[in-house]
C-alpha cells in the first residue's frame, strides 16, 4: 500500500492542516540554550581519600569504613573518595556535601541483603512520602555531591531476596509473607489520602517497600557520571525534590520488577545524556508526586534535557508519569535511538484523574526508533485505573511536538487514550515523521482535539494491507 493513500484519510480523520511550527522552532532556540546554560556539574577540591585507609576491605561488610571516609572528606572541605578495583560488599552510603564517591575502573559495590544494613531515611516511594529503608546510596540535603568512574554499582537484587518482596516470599532470606509491598503499598496508599504525618509514615520491616539503588533527596548541583548500574532491588536513579542535576554516560542494566532507569521527580534543570539504559520498566519516567501528596506540595518537574541516549528493554524509552500530580513543563529529548522487540513505546505521557496536573511543551527531535511493541507516541490519560478511585482532579496534557521521529516497526504510529467526559489532550503536532510497518495507523478513543499533523509518512506492514 502506498503511503500516500494512508496519510491523507489519516489527517482527514484527525482533522489536521498545515501544524504551525513557530512553537517548536522558538522553544529550541531560545528555551533549550537556557535551560541547557543553568546545568553546571559539580567541580570538586584535588584531594583524595582511599577506602582501605579507613578499613574497607573485600572480605567484609565495608559501609562503617566507606562513610567514614565520606565524612571526613566532607568536613575537611571536600575533594573525591575513591573505591578501588574489586568487589566492596557494603549497606546503605550516604554522600555528604562537596564529596565524589568515585568507582575506579574494575571497582564493584555489592550491596548487602541484610535489611539492618539499610536504616530508615526520608525518602518518597511512587511518588508518595514516607520513612523506608535508605537507598543503597543517598543524600539528603547536601551541595555538591557525585557518584562518577568506570565502575559497578551493584544492587545485588534477585528472585532469591528484594525482589521476592515484590510478591509473597516463600524464600529463607525473608519468610514473613507480610513483608511484601502488597502489604506496605496499600498500606501506604491509605496514609497519603488520610493524609497522615510524613513522620508517621515508617515503612522498614515488614511492609516489603524495596529501596532506591541512588536517591539525592532535596540536593543541589549533582553528577552522576560513567558508572554502571546493574540488580537494583527498585528504580535504579531517583533523584527528589533535586535542582541542577547531570545524568552523563551512565549505564542502566535492571531487568527487575519496577527496574526505572532514572526517574527524576519533582526536579528542576536536568541533563540526561549519553546514557545507556536496559530496564525492566520504564527507561526514563519524569515524575512530580501522586495524588494528594502531589496536590499537598505542588512542586513540579521542569527543565530537562534527554539527548544522545540508547534506549533498548523498557516500558517506556522517554516518559512523563505516571506520578506526575504536581505536573510537568519543558522537556527537550533529541537524537536517540530507541530499539528492541521487549521496548513498548517510545514517547509515553501517562497519569489519570486523581494526579491531575498540566503536562506541556514536550519537545522532541532526531530521535530514531528501529522497533517497539506498541506506539511510537503514547498519550494514556486514564493509566493505573484502579487506584483512582474517586476523580479529584484531571490532568491536561498540551504543547506536545514530535519533529523527525522515524520507526520502522510499532503496533501503532500514535495512540492516544482520552478522558471520556471532557477533552484534555490538546495541541499535538507531528512534523516530517515516518512511521513504518504499523498494523494500525492509530489508535484514538476518549475526547480531544488538536492532533496535526505535516509531511507525516504511516505505511503499514505487509500482513496489515
């Protein structure tokens, strides 16, 4: 089938003309250079501190030794602790100002399984604030701060231990069967909408709530360069309530249960680039609270930059949701490649009626996808259904601008999931697209409005005529 016989009842269908581009061409050249020159990674003093001089060693548990080591350097003013070749068994790290925990070359942190190793720190879990087990690596509060190198960050995550906590365990290493987030994730649904204190809110043993592999919680002027990421027992990178944060040359590879690759979350000016990400869910996923936690702060992610980056296993390549309560403005994602038979969409919006919030002014270009399972765009309004309960609040998603996205095998070009009652999706341009080898062109349902379409290319796959 001609392509040219497909388009033209496509635009006809969604009602599109000419899509103006003034919008896009201006936000890339004066919004994209502004946000860009506000993210300025770390610099860091010429001083060094060695683990071993503080008694790590491979053959025991090493986290006394390695805080030990990060304090130090933080109160002497800063400067890089290093973590030698070979592989450091340890708990939960926390960085402290001026600090880069730098892994040398062949150097492996394998995280502990023990639960004592992992105390309870001020954290948010899916978007919903608490007191759990402390992420394998965090900070609260502090400036300056970097995890960088060649090496290993090594969540030691499986079956066997934090992901049985994902189900009812039957395993030695945990035979509580409360001790499952089908316990302590309900549990904690019903604290938010009761809207109990924060400091009320400890999970920890026996409510199976899985840790954070990195988690910078209300921190300033972050680097997160080079090392790789593998096992974690949940999101990989979560940085909260963080400001002028970059994300460079880093290697996601979880194939877990919620296995994020970096999920900032109400964060503002953000660089995520050169990454490498194979997750187990979404690739990256833009976050900014759930429901009333959301609505009770209403600090919104904004500001952030995804470029050069290899998308293969995940969800999502590039997401905005689904805690996403307190909304979300400016995203610029451009030249990446997206490509495997297990990533199902490429661009994915999703929230529901009880996040509400404004998603607008998505931008996105030169991105290439080779496959995906479902829709290279992916607009769902009414995702997670089940937990919405009753609608307080309906989310809009507007300004949305796909230019030079190319796919060579989807389900769907584009597939938009709407509110039924009233229209919410607005302003969805695609410009100089070529989506090939769809089964369906597009999958549309609920109300909305403005989807244009220009110089947009859908042929379907052979099977498909």
């Amino acid at each position: 089938m001609k392509a040219s016989r497909l388009i033209l009842p496509l635009i006809a269908l969604l009602g599109a003309a000419c899509a103006p581009q003034s919008p896009s061409d201006r936000a890339w050249k004066t919004i994209y250079p502004e946000i860009e020159s506000k993210i300025v990674a770390p610099t860091f003093p010429d001083k060094t501190y060695d683990i071993r001089d503080f008694g790590a060693t491979t053959d025991a548990v090493c986290h006394e030794a390695i805080n030990a080591a990060i304090a130090k350097c933080s109160a002497e003013g800063g400067g890089r602790v290093v973590v030698p070749a070979g592989t450091w068994t340890t708990g939960a790290l926390t960085l402290l100002s001026n600090v880069d925990l730098h892994l040398e070359e062949g150097a492996v942190l394998l995280f502990s399984d023990n639960l004592d190793h992992y105390p309870l720190v001020r954290t948010r879990w899916e978007g919903m604030d608490c007191y759990n087990y402390s992420p394998m690596i965090y900070a609260f509060r502090q400036e300056n701060i970097a995890v960088t190198g060649k090496g290993t960050i090594d969540g030691g995550a499986s079956k066997a231990n934090w992901w049985s906590m994902v189900w009812n365990s039957d395993t030695e290493w945990e035979k509580d069967r409360r001790n499952t987030q089908r316990y302590g994730r309900p549990l904690l649904m019903e604290w938010m909408i009761a809207d109990k204190p924060i400091e009320e809110r400890r999970m920890g043993h026996g409510y199976g709530m899985r840790p954070q592999l990195v988690s910078p919680f209300e921190c300033k002027n972050i680097l997160v360069e080079g090392v790789t990421m593998i096992r974690s027992p949940f999101w990989n990178l979560h940085p909260v309530f963080c400001e002028n944060l970059t994300v460079r040359g880093v290697t996601f590879n979880n194939e877990g249960p919620n296995g994020d690759g970096c999920d900032p979350e109400s964060c503002n000016y953000v660089l995520i680039e050169d990454c490498h990400f194979n997750t187990g869910d979404d690739c990256i996923a833009i976050k900014a609270g759930r429901d009333e936690d959301a609505h009770r702060i209403e600090v919104p992610s904004q500001n952030i930059i995804v470029r050069n980056c290899k998308m293969n296993n995940g969800h999502g390549g590039v997401v905005v949701g689904s805690e996403i309560g307190s909304g979300y403005r400016n995203l610029f994602v451009e030249n990446c490649d997206m490509d495997s038979p297990k990533l199902d969409r490429a661009i994915r919006i999703k929230t529901n009626a009880r996040r509400g919030g404004v998603i607008e002014h998505i931008y996105v270009r030169n991105v290439r996808v080779g496959q995906c399972k479902e829709a290279v765009l992916k607009i769902n309004l009414i995702y997670d259904q089940k937990s919405v309960g009753d609608a307080t609040a309906y989310p809009t998603v507007q300004h949305v601008y796909l230019e030079n996205v190319t796919s060579k095998k989807s389900r769907f070009g584009i597939c938009v999931t709407a509110l039924a009652d009233r229209s919410n999706v607005h302003d969805i341009y695609l410009k100089d697209c070529t989506f090939e080898n769809v089964e369906q062109e597009q999958s549309i349902s609920g109300m909305c409005d403005g989807i244009n379409l220009e110089n947009v290319t859908i042929t379907l796959a052979q099977s498909a005529e």
